[in-house]
C-alpha cells in the first residue's frame, strides 16, 4: 500500500478514484461538503487539506480492500512512472515495495520471496525475493540506452530516433541479445521464466493477474481490435498482485530462461496485441529463437536484492 504522510487534493482525487465512489458518497465518507471534492481534484497538490480529513483518508486508505489499495498504488505508480510527478515518487520511495532504479531510472516492485504455484499444474516454486520493473521497457527507456551505449536502434524508429507519438509504449523489435544487451547496461537482468510468471500470478497462482476470470477487455490481446501496442499504463485494471502492468497483452516478453540447454531458445511470456486471448495466461510456454525479433515482442528487466 502506497503510504501517504500528507494528503493533498492530488491524492484524495486519486483515492476516489480508487475506490470507484461517487462525489457525494466520497464526501460523507471523508466528512466533507461534496462540494469539495471537485475542488480537491482541481487544485490539486496546491491544497494541503485539514488534519481531521487527513485522519479520515489514512482511515479509508487503511481500511479498504486489497483491490482498493492495489488500484490507488497503481494509480500513484502511474503518476510517477509515466508523468515524472515528482511529489508521486517522493510518496512511492516511502513504499518499501516500490523503488526507482539508480541507473535507468524505472520503478520497479517488490516480489517477497516464499513459494507460488507455477504452470499450467500449479506446481509449488519457491523463490528469493527480487525486484521487477512496474512497466514494459518503453520506447523512451530504450532511447536512453541507445544514446548512452550506441545501440542500434529498433527498426520502426524512423531515422534511427525514439517516435514521440510510442514514448511511452513497449519497444518492440528487439531482439533477445538486445534486450540482455538493455540489462546489461541498465544493471539489472532479464527475468527467468519462474521470476516472471510469479510476478505476474501472484504468490497464490491467479490465472490471470487480475485474478481467475478471463477478462479480455483487461489487455491488449487481438480481440481488442487496436492491432498495435498502446502505452504501457493504459490496463490498470489489468496490473498483478505485485503491481505490475501489462504482464498480458501488449508485447511479449523476453526471459532469461532457455527452453534447453544450449538450444539458443528462450521463453517469452504474456503475449501480445497480435495474440488470441487465450494465449495471454502467464502459465503458457512460448518459446523463440534469440535471434528473433518482431513487432509485437519486447522485455522488462528485474534486480536483485
């Protein structure tokens, strides 16, 4: 749960938001006049609100369900990840599970260690705790390390430059040497392909990561219609136990893990705009040849701790 130790008008907006209350419900929730809720939201982080509505909000905030608390730290995540709202990410580094990486700046989510139930069988897997980046790597992320290392650019850049217009959706056409090559530089690692699926499933083993139903319209799967990639925030219901977006649909993902030893294969997981829904469970083994790169295929990377 994103911790908040001063509520502005920013975050109360956010919290409804959250738990999806309408103005007036809002309002006798927190001990206010409906009429200043939409003057919280309008002025945003210029107004610091009264003690007794901040004691009313850690309340709500504190007492709410597990899907209230995921939505409003997805939605604080979301500022701060994609905005670069300084204040969001001043609240998300007093979050213990949340941090932002020293080198290529990306927040990334706490992954606990303890067993998670792996595959379409479920078998039990434990594994050490590990951080994993919120959001795909993006466009703008790779533009940073091709201008710092040299790196060829992906081939949908025209000119060799990161299009404004996909700044914030997953770099696609990347190749597996690419995206270690992206790790490498950025301190981290492509995940294994039990790290990844734990992200994505949570420690209790949801099908999806929003939970059991097979909800298409909570990722960028070929039923949606969009037949390209959309920015790497836009699915929050979509977001997994551990906060991480886009885990289904979109791209998909490289992985560290080889499907054999030596065999040059690697698992890719949570398929893509180009992908039936059926195909999205993270469970799934998808495999592809290392030099393999495409339009709907990207990575993110993990660290440890």
């Amino acid at each position: 749960m994103a911790r908040v130790t001063r509520w502005t008008g920013r975050e109360a907006a956010l919290l409804r938001t959250a738990m999806r209350k309408k103005q007036k419900e809002f309002a006798e929730l927190v001990g206010v006049n409906p009429r200043q809720v939409p003057r919280w939201k309008r002025r945003g982080e210029t107004i610091e609100l009264e003690l007794d509505n901040q004691t009313a909000l850690d309340t709500l905030l504190t007492q709410a369900t597990p899907d209230v608390q995921q939505r409003f730290a997805a939605l604080m995540t979301e500022r701060a990840a994609v905005e670069h709202d300084e204040r969001a990410e001043e609240l998300l580094r007093r979050d213990p599970r949340t941090s932002r990486h020293s080198i290529d700046g990306k927040v990334m989510a706490l992954v606990e260690e303890g067993i998670y139930l792996s595959g379409p069988d479920n078998r039990s897997v434990w594994l050490e705790p590990f951080l994993i980046d919120v959001y795909p790597t993006t466009n703008e992320d790779y533009s940073r390390f091709v201008l710092a290392t040299k790196h060829r650019p992906p081939q949908h850049w025209p000119d060799g430059h990161c299009p404004v217009t996909l700044a914030t959706h997953p770099v696609v056409w990347v190749t597996w040497h690419d995206a270690t090559a992206y790790a490498r530089w950025a301190g981290k690692l492509l995940p294994t392909a039990w790290q990844w699926e734990k992200a994505a499933r949570g420690p209790r083993g949801r099908v999806y990561p929003w939970g059991n139903e097979p909800t298409a319209a909570k990722a960028n799967t070929a039923e949606a219609g969009i037949d390209a990639t959309t920015p790497v925030s836009r699915y929050q219901s979509g977001a997994s136990p551990f906060g991480a977006f886009d885990m289904c649909g979109n791209a998909w993902e490289w992985c560290s893990t080889e499907e054999e030893p030596g065999n040059g294969r690697y698992h890719l997981k949570g398929s893509a705009f180009t992908s039936p829904f059926e195909r999205a469970a993270p469970s799934l083994l998808n495999t592809a040849a290392a030099a393999m790169k495409d339009n709907d295929t990207g990575f993110r990377c993990v660290a440890g701790l």
